[in-house]
C-alpha cells in the first residue's frame, strides 16, 4: 500500500501548480528619477504577476548610487557579497558595475542602450556567462525627424550629456550620423555631475537651435536646471525620455520604462525559474510612446504642429 500511496501523492504534486520558491531579487540603479523608478516598479510587479511576492517568498533589495560611479561599484561589490538569486542594474553605469563584480550571480541589467559598446555582453543573441538583459537604445532618426517636424527651420542640435556616461556616448556617435543623414549638425556641452547641468545647457545658447537630451541619468536626474535655461533663452528643449515631458521639455518619442521594467522582470523570472542568463538574447524593449507638453512648448517660444499633437500618446496641457 505505501508504495502505492506515495506514487498517489507524487502524480497530485505534479498536477498542482508550481508554487514559487523564496528568492533574492537585488536591484540598483545609478540615480533615482521617475524614469528608472519607474523600470523598478515593472520588474517588481513582473515578479509578482509570477507569484514572487514580498514580504512572502520574495525579498526584493534596492540601492541607489545617488549618482556616484564609486558609490555604484560599492553596491554591485555588495551585492555580489551577499549572493542574490538575481541582481538587476538599471542603468549602464549600475550595470558595469555589476557585471564587473561577479561571474557567478545572475544579472539581468536594464535601461542600457548599448551593451555591446559598454562591454557588458560580447553577443547579443548568445551573450553566455552570467549576464543577459534589455536595451532601450533610443529610435534617434525618429527623434531628430520629430524634432525637424516641430521646428522646420532647424539646423543645429546642441547635445547635452555626461560624457563619462557609455551610453550617452554610444547615443552621440548615433546622433551625429543621424543628423548628417537629416542635413543637421551637432554641437556638445558635457556635465560630468548634476551639479554641472545647469551650466551646461547655458554653454548651448547661441550655439544651437534646440536642445536634445538622450537617456543620460546624470542630465535627467537634474533636468529642471536644464529646463530653466531652455525658458529663458526661448531654446526648445527635447528628451529621449518620455517621463522628462512632465518635468518640463517640449516633447520625447521613447519607451514607457513601467514597460520596459515589466518586460525585464519577466526575463527576471525565467532565470529564477532556472534558465542560465547567458543563454537568453539580450532583447531591445518594445513599445514607443509620443509625449509632448504645449505648456512647456509655448514657454520656450514654440506652437506644436496639429500633426504631432493629433498623433500624441499623451498630451500635457
């Protein structure tokens, strides 16, 4: 009988749905800002759509560098300490940072545009090791034709980044074949820290025609003295991020970074659910949202095109 009996509860175990194991989930990003808090978010409720839940069978960390290269591969060295079931970097600094720090411990990273180009993977459809993620590299030839089609009379884009950001260098090599293809020039201004933002987009006025603002956390984290600039100096300002829009520029086509961090939670659980990262492809997010804010536009001197707004995902008012 008790063979018997055991078989019996064997089949039943195999018929009930799989209950999901306690897990270790640490997160870090760069910098906090409503877009990757937003990322955060996705990954979080991703895991518990999935029956990772916290304060249940899940324990989900997080930490921000608050902006500080070394303060962001304290963290991923950390982290790597504590041995996770899954780190999960947002941002290309956090990212490196990690990926540095351990082979051993799955990472899935996020919000990177370039990861070959920051060296975190070596392929993108088979990027082996402990490492696989999602990138939102910017559509730029879409934005720039945004841009062109709010100001016709556009001729040159002041870039403003932090040139110590991989990613925002990668976007600039993209932005200036891009633009040449448009007929466009670019113009630089760098800010290392948030604290040199501000100054920044002031060295653009005179110089460009319209501000353009990628995926850079260090300029994003301090956009309103951008912003303020962009007011004063009636100089149209764009980002690639469409949670900057709130905050004051003109206009932003990109991703919502709730769906990107959704879209990343579930590459999260594939690999809780024992997939080896380095045999998942690292994918580029889906989805493209237009955002524009005619308040901000009329501020800087500028009438939204019926074109664009009809078209708008969201319009601010």
């Amino acid at each position: 009988m008790r063979p018997i009996l055991l078989a019996l509860v064997a089949t039943l175990a195999l018929s009930l749905p799989a209950k999901a194991d306690d897990v270790t989930v640490a997160v870090t990003a760069i910098v906090e800002h409503p877009a990757l808090d937003a990322a955060r978010k996705g990954v979080l409720d991703a895991l518990t759509a999935a029956g990772y839940k916290e304060g249940e069978n899940l324990k989900f960390v997080f930490e921000s560098a608050q902006g500080n290269p070394a303060t962001a591969a304290q963290i991923a060295r950390q982290f790597a300490g504590d041995e996770p079931n899954v780190i999960v970097p947002i941002s290309t600094p956090s990212a490196q940072a990690v990926v540095s720090s351990t082979r051993d411990i799955p990472v899935v990273f996020t919000a990177v545009s370039d990861p070959l180009g920051a060296q975190l993977v070596k392929n993108m459809d088979k990027p082996g090791g402990n490492v696989t993620g999602l990138s939102d590299m910017s559509p730029v030839a879409e934005h720039i034709a945004l841009i062109k089609e709010i100001l016709p009379d556009v001729k040159t884009i002041g870039y403003l980044y932090n040139s110590g950001e991989a990613n925002s260098v990668s976007l600039l090599a993209v932005l200036k074949a891009e633009a040449e293809k448009a007929g466009l020039k670019v113009v630089e201004s760098a800010a290392t820290k948030s604290a040199e933002v501000q100054g920044a987009a002031r060295a653009l006025v005179g110089r460009a025609d319209a501000i353009y603002i990628p995926t850079d956390n260090t300029i994003i984290s301090a956009l309103e003295g951008a912003v303020a600039v962009a007011e004063e100096s009636k100089l149209p300002l764009f980002t690639a991020d469409t949670d900057s829009v709130s905050r004051g520029s003109i206009a932003a086509l990109g991703f919502n970074y709730y769906d990107v961090g959704k879209q990343t939670g579930e590459i999260v659980v594939r690999v809780l659910k024992g997939e080896n990262p380095g045999d998942i492809a690292v994918k580029t997010a889906a989805g493209s949202d237009l955002v524009v804010n005619k308040a901000a536009a009329e501020k800087m001197g500028v009438t939204l095109p019926q074109s664009v707004l009809s078209r708008a995902n969201k319009v601010i008012e």
